[in-house]
C-alpha cells in the first residue's frame, strides 16, 4: 500500500500551486520597482503585457491539462511527438538557464563559496531527484514550500521591520536589465508550459465546460510563447544579466545584510522547485516522443544529468558572463536532438529484440 | 508407566524444574495434572478442578461438566498441543493418552498507574499495562459498542506471544484493516517481546527514519485515534499500544490538547513546530550565516559573535559538530546510567565540559547555547527525537559544505523524502501535503469541538461523519 511516484494527477490545489509557482513568484517580481519608482513608464507597459502574457500561458497551460495533457490531445500521433520534444527541448533548455543562474558567479560569491560547478551540481541533484518524484511530489514538496513561505513572510514583518524592505520579499529574480524592454524579459516567460505534461484530468468534471476555451488558449499561449522565445533569442544573450545577487537592487553582493535574508531563501528554495518542474516535463515530453505513456526513470536521469551540463555550456569557465549565446544554444539543441534520436533508436531497437524473443 | 508420563513430559520441556506433573486421581481414574508452577492460580486448581474431579464419579466424556471453572474444559487433540498448551499458562489433565485443559492463568500485572511518558495536568491518568486482556478491557470501558472488534492472533513461534487488532467497525477503513492483519498473520519470527517487534514488521517504509507507526500508552489516545479511523495493535507484555496509519503531524499533538481550550492548543502547537523546527536548523543556520554570511548579522551581534569565536581553534562547522556529538554522548550516557550517576553526569557535562571548554578557549559560548537551544527544542516532541536528531546532523554537514545554499538543498531533499512516504493508504505529510485543508483545524491548529463535525480526511474511513447536526 505504498505510494508510487505518478508523473500525472495532481488535485486542484496542488496544480494552483504550480500555477503560482511558476508564474507569480518569478514574476511578481517587478513590483517592488514599480512601487520604489524605479522603473520608467515605458518599462510598467513592457512589465504589464509581459505579465498578462506569461499568465495567460500559465492558464491556459493549467485549463489543457485539466483536459489530459499534451498526452490526450487530439491530434495526428506524429505531430503530437514533434510538439513533446520541441516543448521538452525548450523545458531543458530552461532548466539549464535555472541552473546556471543559480550557480553563477554572482550567486558564488554572495554565498562566498564562488564554486560554479559545486553549486550547479547541487542545483541539479536536488532538482533532479524531485523531478524523479514527479508531478505530484514537485507539487507536494512545493506546499511545504509555500508553507514556509508564509511563515518566513510573517518572520520578515516581525524582525526587518524597515519601511520599504519588505518588498524584497517579492524581489524574486527581478531582472536588472528590466528597463530593457521584452526582450530581455521573453527568456524567462512561458514557465508554465510545464504543465502542459501535467495530467489534471480527474480534478473537476466542471472542467470538461472548458475543453474548447482549453484548446484554444493552449494553442494561443504556445504559439506566443514561442514567437516570443525565437524573436527574443538572439538579442536577449547581450541583455541578460540576471543573476541573482544583482537582482536585489544592490551594486554589490557584499551590500547586501541581515534584511535580505528572507529573500535569499525563498529564492533558494523556489529554483530547485521550478528546475524540478521542468525537468519533470522535459522527462515527460522524452516519454512521449518515444511513445511511452508512463513514466520512465531514464528520461528524468537523461534530463537531469543533461541540464548540468547545458548549464555549463551557457557560462564561461569562471561563470561570471554567459558564453557566446547563439553558439551555446545550438550546441544544446544538437545535443538534445541526438539525444531524442538516441532515445528513440534504443527504444525502437528494445521493441524489434522484443519480437524476436516472442 | 508412571515413570514413562513423567519422563516424557519433563523431557519435553528440558528438565525445567519449575514444571510440575502431579499424579492425580480424576472420576476414579489415574490421571495426571500438569501446570508449570507460578503461571497457575493455585487455590482455583484445587477447588474448581482437583477437588471435583476427585470425588466425581463417571464416564470420561463427563470430565468437563465436573470442572468448577469460568474458564471451559477443553479436549486436546494430542501430546504435542498439550504441550503447547502447558507452556503458555494453561493446565493440562491426562489420564491415559487422553488430555484435556483449562486455564487457570494467573499472571502477575502492575495497576493501572499514569504512564511516565505521557502524563498529564487535566485529563485521564489511565496507562496501558503489559497484560493484554487489562489493555483490552481499558479500551472496552472506553468504546461500549459492540461496533469496537477485537480479533486476537498469535505471532512468534518461540514466545507465542498474543497480539490483538482493535477497530470501530465501520470506522475503520477495511483496506487498512484486513491490510494490517494480512501483514501480522504472516510474521515468521521466533520471538516477540515488545510492540515495537510488530510494528517494525508490519510497518511501510521500513528504511525510513521517521517511524512509520504510532505508539501510545494511554487508552484514551488510543481510543481517540480509533474514533478517526485508526487501527490500534495491542501486544501481550508492551504497554506500548500501536495505531496505523500514522502521520507526521500526530508527534506535534498531545493528548492533552484536546481537554483544554483550543486557543491555547493553538498557541503551544505552535511553540512546538517553531521549537522543531529551531532544533532542526539552527545548528546549521548558526555555522551557514557565521562561515560564510556573515553580513546577514546584525553589526552589534557580528561583533560579539566575532569576539566570542576569535580564539576558538575549530572552524565553525566542526566546532558544531563536537558540540552536538558531545551532547549525543552526554544524552545517550545519561540515560543508561543509574539515576544518581546519571545526576552527576549532568554536573559534569554541564559544567565540567561546557564551562571549561568555553573558558579554555576550546568550544566558544554561542555555539554551546545554539547546542543547548536545539536540545530543549527537540525535546518538544519527543516522537520525533530519533529521526530529527539525525537530520539535525546532516543539516550541518550541508552548511558546513554550501553554507545557505546547501541547507536549503538539503532541506527541499528533506522535504522531497517526508512528502512522498504513504504508510496504509495515508500520506505521512497530511494533511500539510497533500494540503486537506479542512483537516488544517486539528492539524498545527486546533479547533472547537463542534467543529469536527468529519474525521479526518488524511486517514482512509468508509465513515466520514462524527457529528450529526439536529438541524440537518
């Protein structure tokens, strides 16, 4: 009667939280700027629609997979494997930003250890792991994580007790280079296409009022997800800069003091959880790709072994700059190409040594 | 043949002095009684068996009507069941190669007195005891319904011990009932000497180190959990009653949370979760913040944090380490020792090690009172002590490591691991996750009695209902 990790079925609840996870925590982000006057008029419109954007992916996202998921949607087999692995491509290539971002150099050196790989692998274990759990374990690991929250929410009012600090507390990943329009804000949007390989299905019959409204939303939101990704793509690499430590409208890391700590946790704690989500659907949309409707330990080690190593590639050596943006992507995407290949050779080849033992 | 009965049976029990097979006259035949000495009520033998059957006159089939006994006259099938039979209380009766027996049992048992683990200011003072019929009968008193159901078995080949499985029927889940029974019915083990026996065999989970099972003394707990669904195993000789399913937040309540107002139930909850969760991380968020974030201290506690620490010759993780390892062995020490050397001990680790250790420079006084603020805290919840005592340990090897980065790590891994154990259908973790919201107000709330008007959602039931509102 023990529980056995599901890739799929999460209740409502749970799904909600993934929806916050994945959409308002990264990018309520921008309130404290817009709040402290920091940012322009240009940049409230260019936050505003990318706000509306990203959360209307994340909606329609969640309404498709109270439908099934990519798995269930009616159409040609063909296309559905070809839609799996490009979204499974992009969820690693996601991943491995996370990753990056988290072990970069500037987060090294707020945290003193400055030790990029140490951090990276740390990182990727941890996501890995709960992306091994699936779907139901990020979403229950993610409660506790939300519970926590609160409580450190209610901590930060008792113990910073400084006017306008207190937003750091919604300064997750706010992007420094926010002035800088779309661009550099289109990269980090669309987190919630992970769910598109949640299974949701069983959470209310009322949804099933949905489906259409769900088809077309998903349709909308993956198309403008990717237009927005592939027109961002290149120029986005010269204005990323967004790691973590500068982040918190600090020149320094070593400005930062006993007020940022709050924040600085509920960051650590939100990464592994959102690289765990993709992960999770990179694994998925593997799955899918080759035909297997379950889950299969191999997709989540593949993707996890994968992402520490993309999240090298995006970096230089001492993790300080991202690397040549447009060489690094393609390098990812022939990698993880071969990767779909190899996959699906191993699996074509177990079914035809199948056959031969029947 | 005389000779012959004699040694046959002392040489099935090994010569054991203590076994006594006695010649007796029995309807007017030649018979034997056989007992072992001290498991027998002596005065209930010769009144109610000997003394009847000695002056009965008649056919053998009429043996069990000439007993003066509550307990039945019952006919054994051969030797090798009367043997059984003598080596768990009974008394056996032989005349020629027939046997019957009867149990006269009289085992010695403490009273009923208030269990040291558990004792209360308002409340029930009542404790299970080791004697599983008195453990049953406590439970009895408390469900009068027929619905309570009592199925008793016998596990260890050796021990024969008498292990019995409580439940309100239609309140427990079947699932889980006919799970837990499956489970003890196919124990294969020679002995079982405590309750902490079966509910290792029959737990899931078996490599976890949160326990998987819940242990009481008190039948009132008991009973409260089996009103929730819960099964309860009782086992002879452990005063220790077992209940499954059993979930994480059941080590941050008490029984006495329930007779007192709810508002203060809340309020020491909370104490209890924010000790918890002081004694879990604290050793590892001093050594994080000290060794490699030193900034996220406020500049006055920087300074004399710096000045406490400067001439300590260990770096800040290991200096933890032999803290919290010295507490361990002081702990582990104290508690085998005698109470009046375990006294001593307490002066010694305290001022002995402690002070000295501060003053000579070795062990730097912060440290000791991070040490002496996680012990208290842990102590809040003594359930968990084992399991979080560990974690306490691995928590400050990731921030001695990563610092912040990998306490947290550690802790979403922590978290990961709580959240995915299920034990009998219920997940270890509810009702915080999966979140069952409405089971939030006894969970770290509590709230009024009338407001449970359902059983818990976190435990399986095919009976969801406790309170039936007149107005519905």
């Amino acid at each position: 009667m023990t529980m056995s990790s599901h890739r799929a079925r999460l209740s409502g609840l749970e799904g909600g939280i993934a929806v916050f996870l994945l959409t308002v925590t990264f990018r309520i982000n921008v309130l404290p700027s817009l709040l402290a006057k920091q940012v322009g008029v240009t940049a409230v419109w260019v936050i505003a629609l990318s706000l509306v954007v990203d959360t209307s992916v994340s909606i329609a996202c969640y309404y498709v997979a109270r439908l099934g998921g990519v798995s269930r949607l009616p159409l040609p087999d063909p296309l559905k494997r070809i839609a799996s692995a490009l979204v499974a491509v992009l969820c690693l290539f996601k991943a491995g930003l996370y990753v990056y971002e988290a072990g970069s150099f500037a987060t090294g050196l707020l945290f003193d250890t400055g030790n990029f790989w140490v951090l990276s692998i740390g990182f990727a274990v941890v996501a890995g792991v709960l992306a091994a759990k699936g779907a139901r374990g990020i979403a229950r690991t993610s409660i506790i994580f939300c519970l926590m929250g609160a409580i450190l929410a209610v901590l930060t009012v008792f113990f910073v007790g400084q006017e306008g600090e207190g937003y750091n507390l919604f300064a997750l990943l706010r992007p420094a280079g926010l002035g800088k329009g779309l661009l550099a804000q289109g990269l980090w949007m669309g987190d919630g296409l992970v769910l598109l390989f949640v299974d949701l299905s069983d959470a209310s019959p009322k949804a099933r009022r949905w489906l259409p409204v769900g088809w077309t939303l998903g349709a909308v939101a993956v198309l403008t997800f990717f237009v927005m990704f592939f027109y961002t793509f290149g120029p986005a690499g010269e204005y990323i800069d967004h790691a973590f430590a500068r982040t918190l409208m600090k020149e320094s890391p070593h400005e930062l003091g006993a007020v940022d700590w709050p924040v600085i946790l509920m960051w650590l704690n939100a990464v592994p959880l959102v690289v765990a989500y993709h992960l999770n659907a990179a694994a998925a949309g593997l799955e899918i790709t080759v035909g297997k409707g379950r889950h299969q330990l191999w997709a989540t080690i593949a993707t996890a072994s994968s992402i520490g190593i993309f999240a090298g590639m995006f970096g230089n050596k001492q993790g300080t700059e991202y690397a040549s943006f447009w060489g690094v992507s393609v390098a990812v995407f022939a990698i993880v190409v071969l990767g779909v290949i190899f996959a699906i050779s191993g699996v074509l080849h177990a079914k035809s040594k199948k056959k031969v033992v029947a | 043949m005389d000779n012959d009965v004699q040694k046959k049976w002392r040489e099935a029990f090994g010569n054991s002095f203590d076994l006594v097979v006695a010649p007796s006259r029995l309807l007017k035949r030649n018979g034997w009684v056989i007992y072992i000495d001290g498991m027998i009520d002596r005065a209930l033998l010769e009144d109610g068996v000997l003394r009847p059957l000695s002056e009965g006159i008649g056919e053998l089939g009429a043996l069990p009507m000439a007993v003066h006994s509550s307990s039945p006259l019952e006919e054994v099938a051969d030797f090798d069941q009367a043997v059984q039979k003598v080596a768990t209380g009974d008394v056996v009766l032989q005349v020629d190669d027939l046997f019957w027996c009867v149990s006269l049992r009289k085992v010695e048992k403490r009273a009923v007195t208030e269990p040291p683990t558990s004792s209360v200011i308002k409340g029930p003072r009542e404790g299970f005891g080791e004697e599983i019929a008195q453990n049953v009968s406590l439970l009895r008193r408390r469900i009068k319904d027929n619905s309570l159901v009592v199925n008793r078995y016998t596990v260890g080949k050796v021990t024969q011990t008498p292990v019995a499985v409580c439940y309100v029927d239609g309140v427990a889940s079947k699932r889980v009932v006919d799970e837990v029974t499956r489970r003890i019915q196919g124990i294969d083990i020679d002995g079982v000497v405590d309750s902490s026996y079966i509910g290792q065999l029959i737990e899931d989970n078996k490599g976890s180190i949160f326990e998987q099972y819940g242990s009481q003394e008190k039948p009132d707990i008991v009973t409260a959990k089996m009103l929730e669904g819960r099964v309860a195993v009782l086992v002879d000789g452990s005063p220790m009653a077992l209940t499954f399913p059993y979930l994480l937040v059941e080590g941050f309540q008490d029984g006495e949370d329930y007779y007192r107002k709810p508002k203060r139930t809340v309020f020491l909850r909370v104490i209890r979760v924010c000790a918890v969760l002081m004694a879990l991380l604290l050793p590892a968020a001093y050594v994080a913040l000290q060794e490699y974030h030193y900034q996220f201290f406020p500049l006055d506690f920087l300074v004399t944090l710096l000045g406490a620490t400067a001439k300590v010759p260990f770096a800040a993780g290991l200096e933890m380490f032999v803290v919290l390892l010295l507490f361990e062995i002081l702990n582990e020490a104290s508690v085998r020792m005698p109470k009046y050397v375990g006294m001593a001990l307490s002066i010694v680790g305290a001022i002995v090690l402690g002070e000295t250790a501060v003053s000579a420079g070795l062990l730097s006084s912060p440290a000791v009172l991070v040490m002496a603020l996680s012990a208290i805290g842990l102590y809040t919840t003594p359930t968990h002590i084992g399991s979080l005592g560990i974690m306490r340990f691995v928590f400050l090897v990731a921030a001695a490591l990563l610092g912040l980065v990998g306490l947290v790590l550690s802790f979403m891994l922590f978290a990961a691991y709580t959240v995915s154990l299920n034990n009998y259908g219920a997940d270890f973790a509810a009702p915080l996750s999966p979140a069952f919201t409405r089971d939030w107000k006894d969970a770290l709330a509590k709230g009024k009695l009338e407001d449970m008007v359902e059983r818990p959602y976190s435990i399986p039931t095919p009976n969801r209902r406790r309170i039936s509102h007149d107005d519905e």
